[in-house]
C-alpha cells in the first residue's frame, strides 16, 4: 500500500519496491515504475498500484470422478504481473489518493480468474478417471496437468498475468468413500497381521515340538546309558563277587591246608609224646602232673589233705629218692624199693 501525505494542494506518494506506481494525468499515463516518490495534485492525477512480488491464491473445490464419487481438490496457484500496465489495463487498481488504499478488490478479481480456470481443468481430468486410480496415481498428474493449462491460457497472458507454480495438496475423498476404500486395505493388512500371527504361532509350536523331541531323545538316550551303567555295575559286581569268593575258596582251602599240615604236625608230635610217657615211671608221670599242675597254680584258697594224698606223695618223694641208688635200675618193669606203697 502506498504511503500518501498532504502539503496543502499537493500530496506526496511514496510507495513500496515491491509495487508497480502508473500514475495518470488527465488521462495520459505520465509516470510508471517500481518503488516511485513524487508530488503530485489530486484534482488532475489518477494513480494504479499493481503488485510485482508473487502472491499465492488458495483453492478448494469438489469434482466428481468416472464413476460419481466426490473428489476434493486442494492446493494453491502462485502467481506474478508479468506486465503490470497490461494487467493495469484490464483490472481497476485505482488507489485512493487520500488514503493510499485500493478502492477495489482486484486481487479476489484475480483469484476467482485463476481458481475458475483450474477447476474447470480439474473437472475434465476427474471426469474421465476412476476414484481408484484418481487416487493411486495421486496429485502429481492433476498438478502438472492444470500448470499446463494456465500456462497456455491465452487470456492470462493477455492480461500480463504469468502463473509460477501449482501445487496440490491432495485429492482427499468423502468420509463415506474412504472408509469403503480403508476396509479391504484393512483387511488385508488385518490378514496379513493374522498370518504372520498364525506363522509365529506355527514356528513357536514347530519350535516347542522339536525341543520336545530332543528333550525326549535326551531322556531316552540317558535312559540307555543309565541301562548299560547298570548293566555294567551289574556285571563289575558279579565279577566282584565271584573274584572275592574264588580268593575266599582259595584262601579256605589254604587255610584247610595249613590246618592240615598244623594238626598233622601236632598229632605226630603228640604221638611221639604220648610214645615217651608210655614208656615212662608212673611214679614221673605224677611228678610231672604236679609240676604242671604247680605251674599254672597261682592262688590256693584251701587245701584238703587226705591220707590217701599224704600217702600218695610220700611214696612220690621216697621212689624219687630210691631211683638213682637202685642197682640195676628202678625203672618201669623193675623191683619197687622197699616199703614203698603199691602201684594204683
């Protein structure tokens, strides 16, 4: 917007680098250019303000497709005054010399133009296309297809209106048809969810089983080698048993041996013995008995004398006094000494 102010009959304009100043005098255009400041009289001056940066228009519009389902376009159409004068020329952007401001609403003029043209150029490209498709191609086609279209619009460039870009947003379908057009997608993902569902669960039970086996396997194969372990402690046992019952027969058989040979050795020792005393004096005999009798005797609590004892070891004490003086010898067989007591 220019900035205007007043110095009596004359004002003073100074306007922006990014608008394009035309100013007229009694009708004849006298002055154009960029970012102008000059004086001027209001009574005989008419001044037009055109934009010369780039302004984006938004649009929003509803188009049917082949197959009669409601398609919302939505973007924006960027757009220049290539030729401000021209676009001067065929739309009012007359300020007001008082306040600087546009007396008219050329820019919505420009807008209208300019959503128009890309909806009637919308509407043909949706027309002829189905909503699957319309929506599986996406926006890309529609976009290049309407910058196209203004592009070459004849009247545009009468009117030194250049369009820089188009841009879709998207084309988005009613709530209805996308719901419809959600389901079978979702269902296939939904089925593509069970199945990997069911895949997991098929490989955890594959998974299950085989540790299952081997687990069994396992158990089976330490079943088998506790069975030969046993068999074997088994058999260790038997061997054991036997080993210690032919060492035990051997050594019986050796200690029968050496009984044998003990025992032989004592009855030939005690045959030779009984041999000696039978050819020994009784009368010996008893002394030996006595002594050996005396010999393991260690304690005598009471002694009972008889006259058979008194009598017996007197005549043990006078034979073993007559044996060495007998002539001829007191030997078994021979003579007893006088007054000695008979043999019993």
């Amino acid at each position: 917007m220019a900035e205007i102010t007043w110095f009596f009959a004359y004002r003073h304009l100074r306007s922006e680098a990014s608008s394009h100043v035309i100013t007229f005098r009694r009708g004849q255009r006298v002055r154009s250019g960029r970012g102008l400041a000059f004086w001027f009289r209001p009574d005989r001056t008419s001044i037009a303000e055109v934009p010369a940066d780039d302004r984006d228009t938004d649009f929003v519009f509803q188009a049917r497709s082949r197959d009669y389902q409601v398609i919302t376009v939505q973007g924006t159409i960027t757009w220049r005054a290539a030729e401000p004068e021209a676009l001067a020329s065929r739309v009012d952007f007359t300020i007001d010399l008082r306040t600087g401001r546009l007396r008219t609403d050329p820019l919505d003029r420009i807008a209208s133009l300019l959503i128009g043209l890309a909806q009637y150029q919308a509407a043909r490209y949706l027309e002829h296309r189905p909503v699957h498709d319309l929506l599986a191609e996406g926006a890309a086609p529609l976009q290049d297809g309407i910058a196209a279209s203004l592009a070459a619009d004849p009247r545009l460039r009468e009117m030194g209106l250049s369009v820089v870009t188009v841009r879709i947003a998207g084309l988005i379908p009613s709530a209805e048809l996308a719901r419809a057009l959600e389901t079978p997608t979702f269902e296939r993902a939904q089925g593509m969810a069970d199945e990997a569902a069911f895949t997991r669960r098929a490989q955890a039970v594959e998974k299950e089983r085989a540790i299952a086996e081997n687990e069994l396997s396992t158990k089976v194969e330490l079943a088998r080698r506790q069975a030969a372990l046993i068999a074997q402690e088994d058999e260790n046992a038997r061997r054991q048993a036997e080993g210690r019952a032919e060492a035990g027969r051997i050594g019986s058989e050796a200690e029968a041996a050496r009984i044998r040979v003990v025992e032989a050795a004592r009855n030939a020792a005690e045959g030779e013995r009984l041999a000696l005393l039978r050819d020994t004096d009784p009368a010996v005999l008893q002394s030996l008995v006595l002594r050996a009798f005396a010999e393991k005797l260690t304690k005598i609590e009471t002694l009972n004398v008889t006259p058979d004892l008194t009598a017996a070891l007197s005549g043990v004490l006078r034979g073993r006094d007559a044996v060495p003086s007998a002539p001829g010898g007191g030997g078994p067989g021979g003579n007893a000494p006088r007054g000695a007591p008979p043999d019993r």
